[in-house]
C-alpha cells in the first residue's frame, strides 16, 4: 500500500513548530518527507494537524479487562512475590475494548505488562493498538521487568512474605543476587553442558536485565522509594527506568544527576493511599525543566487510555511546556521504552503510525479524525 497524507500541518515531534510537508507511507513505513508527486493516491489533511501516534510507556492495557471484576484480571500473579518470568503476552487480548478506545482516543504503541503487586512481576512489552493476534502485534517482545516498591507489595503480600518496605527491597536484591550466581555459572560452564547449572525460568528471565539488554522497570511513587531502586540498580549495575515517579518534584535535582527515564502519572485520580498524597500535575514539567527525559503515563486502565493526550494537557495546564508535553506522549516514551527506532516521531524508516486531527492533540476539544497503524486506516 502507498499513499501520501497531503496538505496538513505536521508535527514530528521533533521540533516545537509545525511544517508543511507531505508524508508518503509505503509498506506501513514512513517512506518520505516530501511533496506528492501525483505517483500515488492522496489522503488531504488540508486544515488539518498531522501527529505520530500517541505513545504510553507504562499501562497494563489488554491484561486488566473493560468491564470484568475478577476474570480477566490477567495482569499480577498473587501466589508469589517474585515472578520475574511471567510474559505479559501471554495474557493479553487483543479484543479487549480498552485498545478500540485507545485508537479512538490517538494511542497506537504502548508499553504493557503486569502490575505492581510483585516484588518482581515479569517482563512488558512493546505493542500496538491494533490487531487480532498479539505475535503480529508485539513491536519488541521484552522492553523490561518490571519490579515495585512501596505500598502495593506490602499490601499484596502482607498476610504471606511482606510486611516492609525493607524486606521488598531485600527481596528484590536476593533475586537479582541468585540470577547472578545463575550467570557466573553458566558463564564459568561456556560449552561444558556437564557443568552448565540445572535451568532456571526464574533467573533466567533476569538474565537480559543483568547484562543491560533491558531495564528494571521500577513502580515507585514515594521519593525514598525512588531512591531505593535507584540504590538497588546501582549495586547491581543494570539499567532502570522509574515509572509513576509521583514524587519525583520532591527529588528533582537528584533525578537530574541520575539521569534515568521517568514516566509520571497517573495523575487523573484520588490519591488513593498515602503515597499519593504529594500527587500533582505539576510534576512533569518540573522534572523536564530540571533536564530530565519525562514521559506522561495513565497507567490504564487507572486513567483510561484514551485520556493520555488529555493527561499532558493537564501537565500544560499545571505549567508545563507545550512541546515537552507533546514529546512526553510520543517520541520520550517510545525512548523510554527502546523502540524510538520505530515510533515516536514522524521522520523517514519509522512505523507509519499517524494522526490527523481537527486541531491541536493537546487542545481537549480536538477531535482526532484518523489513525493510522503500521500505514493502516484503524479509525
């Protein structure tokens, strides 16, 4: 399939001010920036904005179900704190009605996994918003494992193994420490199978973590938290994004000289326990005018998704700048979660996961017209 989309103001999201210039889509990727040329069909976005598609770095979209309360709650496993080789593609389902609303609303990439009531949770990943099986949907199978602080485990665990925010913190260096043991024997055995030691799901899926393929992706909202996982990534030496991040205006200097992805939200709800009660929409823009990268998350289905550009014109409202606020929905998260190579940005060799809308995304009265995934026409 080519076509240009023709006649519209784009915004890359590269650049605060929009541009004036075609887009030829061929083969579901961005083939051109140009002027067409009359070769290939037209879509006219004449008085029209042209946007990538909305990216969200943290939710758990397709794995906590629309309308159900127990089944389809595919998204913690309760019967163990530490479960780090749980695949969150193995529950999702793409027919769920949250990911219809998430085109609607412009969302054509997010970040999926499982939530935050283990210490260790299993491995997100990267998918689009649109199609019938989640193989032919998945952008990058394992973008991190996801690991919490705070509340959630201890409120989770209480009755079972924790009680502290100490003993969440111990459990997850045991984890990291066993895997690492794991590594150093495998290594040790090179292509000895007689020495190699007996396989282990478990330290295994923390194997891509410890040699930095992928970050722990750490649920913490309370600002010692914060700096728990930080401490706890430090000592290992692996990467690490810090995801909700609700304090993070408390600690924005440390944050700066740290210099890891942060995703913040959601902020579209009650503080519902006293870790949030520092929660401001504030917090974005003062961690992006201290330096650092932010995105803006709704942790669907905590916010639904199609709330997302809502959310960052909210973070406007609350003194953020407005392009900051557009990259925290586009090209920051697709960074944070490693596939910016793809999505994120309107440029030349990336998806054609496009937006044409009335007006601007931040604007809540826009209303978004067509989507586009992968070069398809979704809505």
């Amino acid at each position: 399939m080519r076509y240009w989309i023709a006649n519209g103001s784009v915004h890359t999201a590269l650049a605060p001010e929009a541009v004036k210039v075609d887009i030829l889509v061929e083969d579901g990727k961005i083939a051109a920036l140009g002027k067409a040329d009359g070769t290939a069909p037209v879509v006219d976005a004449a008085g029209k904005a042209v946007f990538p598609g909305l990216v969200e770095a943290h939710c758990h979209l397709g794995l906590d179900g629309y309308a159900v309360k127990y089944e389809g709650h595919d998204y913690n496993e309760r019967n163990d704190a530490v479960t780090p080789e749980l695949n969150a593609y193995d529950g999702f389902n793409p027919f769920d009605k949250t990911l219809e609303n998430a085109r609607k609303g412009g969302v054509t990439c997010v970040g999926t996994g499982p939530g935050s009531s283990n210490v260790l949770g299993g491995a997100f990943m990267a998918v689009k918003t649109a199609g019938t099986r989640v193989d032919d949907m998945i952008v990058k199978a394992k973008v991190a494992i996801k690991c919490a602080f705070g509340e959630n485990p201890k409120n989770c665990y209480q009755a079972k193994s924790i009680t502290s925010r100490m003993t969440t913190a111990a459990k997850l260096r045991e984890a990291l420490f066993k895997a690492k043991e794991y590594m150093r024997k495998l290594e040790a055995a090179g292509e000895d199978e007689s020495k190699k030691p007996e396989y282990n799901m478990r330290w295994e899926a923390l194997l891509p973590v410890l040699r930095k393929e992928i970050p722990l992706k750490a649920h913490a909202h309370q600002a010692n938290d914060i700096l728990t996982a930080i401490r706890i990534a430090r000592e290992f030496d692996v990467l690490l994004t810090l995801e909700h991040c609700t304090e993070g205006h408390l600690i924005a200097e440390h944050l700066k000289k740290e210099g890891y992805p942060i995703a913040v939200g959601p902020s579209q709800m009650h503080a519902t326990k006293p870790e949030l009660r520092n929660k401001t929409f504030a917090t974005p823009g003062i961690l992006a005018k201290a330096g650092c990268q932010v995105s803006i998350i709704t942790d669907s289905p905590v916010v639904p998704q199609e709330y997302l550009s809502l959310a960052a014109a909210l973070a406007v409202k609350n003194g953020m700048d407005r392009f900051a606020a557009l990259q925290a929905i586009t090209v920051n998260p697709a960074k944070h979660l490693g596939i910016a190579d793809r999505v994120g940005s309107i440029e030349q060799g990336k998806d054609a996961d496009i937006l044409i809308c009335d007006g601007d995304i931040l604007d809540p009265l826009t209303k978004v017209e067509k989507v586009f995934i992968s070069g398809e026409q979704v809505v």
